[in-house]
C-alpha cells in the first residue's frame, strides 16, 4: 500500500505494521484495544498471539507481501460476546512499503466493527423473526384455507358493488358453475330473485361483527334445476380504509324444503280427507234418510190402507217408493263412479258417435222427468255429425249438468244446451237461469260432496260435478263455469276431437 495513503488512513484507524516474519515493527497508540490478548502487542512480538485469527492464513500474507495479492480482510472478528459490552473487529491486511527503507511488510488496520455487527445480528434477527411471521401467516392461511375448502356451505365474498371476489368448492358444486365463471361476475347474475336482492341492500348499514340471518332463496343453478338457499350475510372490512366487502355464507335447504312442502302436502290431504270424510257421513245421512223414511212411511201406509184406496192412488204411492229407490241408486252410482275413477278404472273408450242425435235423446229423457214446467232449448251448431267420443263419459257430463241446470233453476225457466264442433273440438255449453253459485265457492264446486252455501232445501249429494270433471279430464278436455248468484249458471265444456272426427 502506498505510504501516503497510509499516512491519510492510519490517523483514523488502529493499526500493526508486522514485518515478513509477522512480527510487529510498529503500532498506533490503541491497538491493543482489538487484541485477543492486549499484553502481547508490542513491538518484536510475534502478530498471531495476541492476534489469533491471523493464524491459517500465513499463505494469504506471503502472497501480499511478495504483491501476489493485494490485500486480506478478515471481518467480523468476535473479541467479546458480553451482551454489554460486546466487541467485533474488521482486519484488512495489505503490503506497506517503508518509504526511507525500501523494505517491504505488512499493514493490518483494525477496525471496531461492533455497531455494524450488532446491527447486522439484530437485522438477522428481524427477518429471522419476520421470515417465522411470514411462514406462520402461510401456515394459518392453509389452514383457513382448508376450513373453506372443506365447508360444507357456500361461500361467497363480493366487493362492495357486488362483485364476487372469492368462492369456495361447495358454493361451485352448489351453483354448478366453475370458479372461473363465478369470479368477477355480479351476484345478482348467480341470484336474480328481487326480494333476495332488496334483503342484502341493507349489508352495507351494518356493522362489523353484525350479521344478517336466514336470508332464504329460491334460484336456479347453472343446469337448471332449483335450489333453496339460506343465507347468513356479513360485511368484512378490507384493507383500505372505509373500503367493505360482503361475505355469504349459504346452506343448501333444498331437501329441507322439499321434505317440508311434503309434510305441508301431507297435513292439507289428511284435512281434505278429514273434510271429505264428514262431507260424505252429512250426505249420506240426508242423502239415505229422506228417501229411506218416505218408502218407510209409504208402505206403512200401504199396508194399513192400501185395501181401500183407488188404484189411482195406490200408483201414486208406488211411484214414490220407486223414485225414492231411483234416487238412491243414483246416489250409489255416483259413489260407484268416482271410487271407479280414483282406483283408474274409468277408462276412456272413444267410439264413433252420432254426437247431435245423442244429445237429443239424452234432452228428451231428462225433459220427460222434469217436474217444474221447465224446458231444455237444445241447439246444435257444425258440421259434424259422427265423432269419436267416449259416449259413457259423455253422458255423465251432460246428465249431470243437464239435471243440476233444471234442478237449481226456478219452475217455468228454459235452460239452454248448445252443441257445436270445429276442426279439433267439441264446444259444449249449458247455461240455465238459476239461484247461481257464490263467487267465492265457484272453486270448490268440483270437490267431492261439496255443496255451495245457497243450495237451500234443494237435494243433492255433491258428486255430479267431481264426476263431470273426472269423466271431462279423462278426454283431455277442459270445464269452465261462468255464475252469478240469482242470474244463472253457465259450463262450458271443450273436448277435444283427436280422432276421425268427421264422416259426412
Ligand atoms: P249436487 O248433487 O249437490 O248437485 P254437484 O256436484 O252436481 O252436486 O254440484 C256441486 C254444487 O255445485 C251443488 O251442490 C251446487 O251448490 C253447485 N251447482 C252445480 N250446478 C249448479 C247450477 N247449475 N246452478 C247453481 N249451482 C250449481
């Protein structure tokens, strides 16, 4: 090293010069302050006892000395380890030429490296400790990660404009919808149900911790089936300031609800039933007593005065036994027919028809037992004569409706009964000017044994209708009924021509 370069360095720095044997030819006032053992430095002494990490590298120190190499620096040298006190030490090492002399030794500048050290130690300490934060964080996000993948809930998280940031497997399997087709995607695409979107509204208004409970929905998933969700929502705060996010977290009810709506299901048939059940005993007690006490009482009296009575008037009477009869075995047929259609046995027998004839007939057999002066205006429109009708099913349409059309109209009343016929259906139409029935009854009339509030005294047992419809749907038809209380009735029933509907 050049001397004046050592001249400008040394004031500032501890230092040895140590001749080729690495002795110590000179040293700066507090050198002794950096050595192992501060006795030992003093001139003619040999470097490496008071200066112990210079031994091993003699080598180094030769090839300096004879300029193979420029210099040596030995950092971080520990002198002490007292926590209090502690001392580490830089030794750069180069060649010194005496300027006088010529001769060639070596310069060992000491260093009090200890600042840097201990900085250096903390420093390692620091990123030791963050690198143990960093690892602990991985680990702990693992770990949530883990709970949310294997949460049997749906997860959502959305920004505050509702747009979802994070889903987990379970929401993906929930919606059938790939995570990539989920993310960045508004929620209100995944739920467009209006009244669950007017509940969350409200996420924004809450506060941290709060959350908002069973927030239940009805929606599609990406293959169409339905599925019901119920949804706890809460509001996270984000990393900046004033900045939320939303977080939903859905279970998956569908089967709950689908077992509910069969219970539901099952209450509703278990009251029909239970309604059904005493419709049918008031029917039959009123429906069985009237005709059962008059035969009762008629051939009572029969019996008592039968012998001197006209033969006129014995008739009379033998016509009510039968009529009394009649009307129960009616009321037998009409159980017979709806227990024939619930066990699937009222089967649907289409059959060329001569449909305006069969209607005539049928008009002038219900005409010939009316008793109250009432009449039947048939009309028949179209241009059908034959089609292909079930003609049992068909007359327990038409009987039914004829009769109750003539049984709750007044005396003296026509009821009208159009038949017409297009292309594909057979329209028939019975309107009468009757008592009507209640607007708010009108959807019960076809229900078994139901009766409206305003039938009176009038007989009835409440099945002609369940078994209009019955024999009406079993065609593929349709019954409509058109009324209002004191101005009549009107049903209209469509049925449909699928078959050779027309021969001229
Ligand atoms: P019912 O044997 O009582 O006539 P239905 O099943 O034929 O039984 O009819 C059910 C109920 O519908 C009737 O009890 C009556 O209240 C009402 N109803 C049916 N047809 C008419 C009609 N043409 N005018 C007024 N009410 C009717």
């Amino acid at each position: 090293m050049n001397y004046r370069l050592i001249k400008i360095l040394a004031p500032h720095h501890e230092y040895l010069i140590l001749n080729q044997n690495l002795k110590i030819l000179d040293l700066s006032l507090c050198a002794q302050r950096f050595a192992d053992s501060p006795d030992e430095v003093s001139p003619g002494k040999d470097v490496r006892i008071a200066f112990p990490e210079l031994i091993g590298v003699e080598d180094a120190l030769l090839e300096i000395l004879e300029g193979r190499q420029p210099s040596l620096e030995i950092k971080g040298v520990a002198r002490s380890l007292d926590p209090q006190y502690p001392l580490y030490i830089d030794l750069y090492i180069s060649d010194y030429t005496d300027e006088k002399s010529s001769t060639h030794s070596l310069i060992v500048f000491l260093e009090d490296a200890t600042k840097r050290m201990v900085l250096e130690q903390e420093l390692a300490q620091q990123t030791n400790e963050v690198n143990l934060l960093l690892s602990s964080l991985a680990t702990s996000k693992q770990y949530i990660d883990r709970i949310i993948t294997s949460m049997a809930d749906a997860l959502l998280v959305t920004t505050n404009s509702g747009i979802i940031k994070t889903v987990n497997k379970s929401a993906q399997n929930i919606f059938k919808y790939s995570e990539a087709e989920l993310i960045g995607k508004p929620l209100d695409n995944l739920i467009t149900d209006q009244a669950f979107i007017e509940k969350i509204s409200i996420l924004p208004t809450l506060e941290q911790g709060e959350i908002l409970n069973d927030v239940e929905v009805v929606c599609p998933t990406k293959t169409g089936e339905t599925i019901a969700l119920s949804f706890s929502c809460s509001t996270i705060q984000t990393e900046i300031e004033g900045i939320q996010n939303f977080v939903y977290i859905g279970r998956d009810i569908t089967e709950r609800k689908r077992a509910e709506a069969e219970k539901m299901k099952a209450i509703e048939r278990e009251k029909e039933l239970r309604e059904l059940k005493s419709r049918l005993i008031s029917m039959t007690s009123n429906e069985f007593r009237l005709p059962i006490s008059t035969i009762f009482a008629t051939t009572e009296l029969l019996e008592n005065y039968g012998r001197t009575w006209s033969e006129d008037k014995k008739f009379q009477h033998y016509q009510l036994i039968e009529s009394s009869v009649k009307r129960m075995t009616e009321l037998l047929n009409n159980v017979l027919i709806l227990g024939k259609a619930d066990a699937g046995k009222l089967g649907f027998n289409p059959a060329p028809l001569n449909l305006e004839s069969f209607c005539r007939n049928l008009v002038e057999e219900i005409q010939l037992v009316s008793l109250e002066n009432q009449k039947i205006a048939f009309a028949y429109f179209g241009d059908c004569i034959t089609v292909s009708l079930d003609e049992k099913l068909l007359q327990n349409i038409l009987s039914n409706l004829l009769t109750n059309a003539l049984k709750y109209s007044h005396p003296n009343t026509t009821v009208n009964f159009s038949c017409s016929c297009n292309e594909t259906e057979v329209i028939l139409e019975i309107q009468d000017q009757g008592i009507g029935i209640p607007a708010e009854e009108q959807h019960q009339i076809f229900e078994s044994f139901y009766r409206a509030q305003n039938v009176g005294n009038i007989p009835g047992s409440g099945l002609g209708l369940t078994i209009v419809q019955k024999s009406v749907e079993l065609q593929g038809g349709k019954i409509a009924v058109n009324s209002e209380i004191g101005v009549g009735t009107k049903f209209t029933v469509t049925l449909p021509l699928q078959n050779d509907r027309k021969t001229p």
